[in-house]
C-alpha cells in the first residue's frame, strides 16, 4: 500500500479522534439553544471554570485564598489535604449545578420572552463575568489535570494497524477514551431530548416561551436542568481538554472551534453536534495532510471557518437542523 495512503489513513483516524473533542464542546451550544434559540458564548468558559472547579478541589486549594490573603493578611493557600478524584468530580458536578440556579435566578428568569439577541448579549457578560471569577477564585497559572484517563499512543491500535498494513498508526489514547465518553453522552441526550417529559418540555421552551408558560411548562425549571446539564457537559469537555493541554485561561476559546461544528450539524441536532466535529476534524487534518506542501502550514487555524462558510452560503440551517419556513 503507498505511503502516502497510509498517512492519510492515520490523519483521517486522528482527525476523528480530534472531532469528537470538538463535538464534547458543541454539545453544550446544542442544549442551551434548544431551551432558549440562542448561542450560548458562555460554553467555553463554563468548560474552563469546571476543569479549574475540579483541579482546585483535587489539590485541596482554598477558593479565593488570594483575595482572602489581601484582605486579612494572612497567607493561606491550601486545606493541606488533597480530594480524591471519585469526590472532586461530583463536588464539581454540584457546583455546576448550583451555578445554574444563580444563572436563571439573577440572569435569564429576567430575561423571559425578550429578544435572542438579548440573551446573547447576556450570555457575553457572563463569559466575562465567569472567567474573572474563575481566575479570582481559583488562579490563573496553568494548571496540571488528571483524573487516571491514559495518555499517550494506543499500543493496541499501533499493534493492529502495523499487523494489517505494515505501518503503525499514532492514536491518542486520550482521544479514544473521549470518543467513547462522546458516544455515551450523546446517547443519553438523544434518549432524555426524544423520550422524556422533561425532554419535550425543553423543545416545547424553545419553539415559544409564552405558549410553554400557558400550558404549565416551569420555564424557569426548565432553564436550571438545561443550564445543569450544560454544566456537566462542559465538565466532561474540561476534562478532555484539560488532561490534554492543561487547564489554562485559552480553554475558553475552543467556543470558537465550535461554531463550525454547529453551523455543520445544525443548532439544535445532538447527533448533528457528533457528525459536524467528525467532519471537521477530519476535513482540516486531510486539508492540511494534503495542501501544506502546496500553500505552506497553520491550515488547520481556518478550514473549519472557510467549510462553515461554504455551509452558511448554500445551507444554512446545516446537515440536520430544522429548515425555517417563515410565511406572510
């Protein structure tokens, strides 16, 4: 088989590796736009305030402590314990979900039935507003996470390719872990969002807020589930990412390697969320394999942009949304 065959075939298999780790971070755009038809811009920061949650809870770091130091001048920095990762993980969880509440208390119950690009707007001032509060509460130093997820090549996947072709292909350990923990949540979405009273009553809030109001939708129940399970995804994708690159304070600018992914998929398609990661990462490892010699390097920067574009121009709506009909 040429070799050049062979090297496609491992960056295609990486680039699906790498999609499901955009598509973790699309997942959360996808929950919040089907509860309230916007863009959630705060997805980002909510994955890096999770992952910097989870890391200060495994290192047993006192909330704060900086701030607490000015204050009182005192010199405090940790409990002088360290948090199993089976306790920081759901301690997390819970912090999330109570993020949420204070999101729909003080935020989005007063924003009911206004204009999405109200709830946009909205939605920016929180980014900024979390990321301060994460660099305050927990420092903003790069930090170190690991939660016992291998990392490394596969042996198992370099053993069965070298068996098959001859040449070994490089994959990520990591990756697959995060390709399988994909699957399982985007079952387990699918599953809550078609088959569940809480699912339907999550659509129900996205087509109308007044109508779901009228028929005795809990809008604001509603908002606190969406914005818990939103939570709980961005933990996940903290997680990846984090165990990946460290969590630093540029986590939060993976949002933007996501829209792509959503204009792909559609805003308000699960599945939709899985299919457009997988065709990004596929598609700008492919283009670069293929076109760095040609037009030099740092493709990988602006394919998503350029493919998103060619969708926004001839389908808007992406592969699986819903085409809008607007009659007069």
């Amino acid at each position: 088989m040429p070799d050049n065959l062979l090297f496609a075939m491992e960056a295609t298999l990486n680039g699906l590796t790498a999609g499901v780790m955009y598509a973790l971070v699309a997942l959360g755009f996808v929950l919040i736009f089907k509860a309230s038809g916007i863009f959630n811009f705060a997805q980002g920061v909510l994955a890096l305030f999770a992952a910097l949650t989870l890391v200060g809870f495994q290192s047993g770091q006192i909330p704060f402590a900086h701030l607490i130091n000015v204050i009182f001048g005192t010199r405090i920095h940790h409990f002088g314990w360290n948090m199993p990762t089976v306790l920081a993980i759901p301690a997390t969880v819970l912090v999330m979900i109570l993020l949420a509440i204070l999101v729909e208390r003080f935020i989005l119950k007063h924003l009911v039935n206004q204009e999405p690009i109200i709830l946009f707007m909205a939605t920016i001032g929180l980014a900024y507003f979390l990321e301060g509060v994460g660099d305050i509460m927990w420092g903003a130093e790069v930090k170190a996470l690991d939660v016992g997820l291998p990392k490394g090549m596969s042996g198992a996947v370099d053993d069965m390719t070298f068996a098959w072709f001859g040449y070994g292909f490089y994959i990520d350990r990591l990756e697959l872990w995060a390709a399988g923990i994909a699957a399982i949540l985007v079952a387990s979405l699918t599953i809550f969002s078609q088959y569940t009273k809480q699912g339907r009553a999550l659509r129900a809030v996205a087509d109308d807020h007044q109508a779901a109001l009228s028929v005795g939708i809990s809008l604001r129940f509603i908002w606190v589930l969406t914005w818990s399970i939103a939570g709980i995804v961005a933990l996940v994708a903290g997680i990846m990412w984090g165990s990946k690159s460290g969590v630093q304070f540029s986590l939060s600018l993976i949002a933007l390697k996501a829209l792509p992914v959503l204009i792909l998929g559609g805003f308000t398609s699960i599945p939709g969320a899985i299919v457009g990661g997988l065709i990004i990462g596929v598609g700008e490892k492919l283009f670069d394999f293929y076109m760095q010699p040609i037009i030099g390097g740092a493709t990988e920067n602006w394919f998503a942009y350029m493919l998103a574009l060619v969708f926004l121009l001839f389908r808007p709506q992406g592969l699986f949304g819903e085409r809008i009909i607007e009659r007069v």
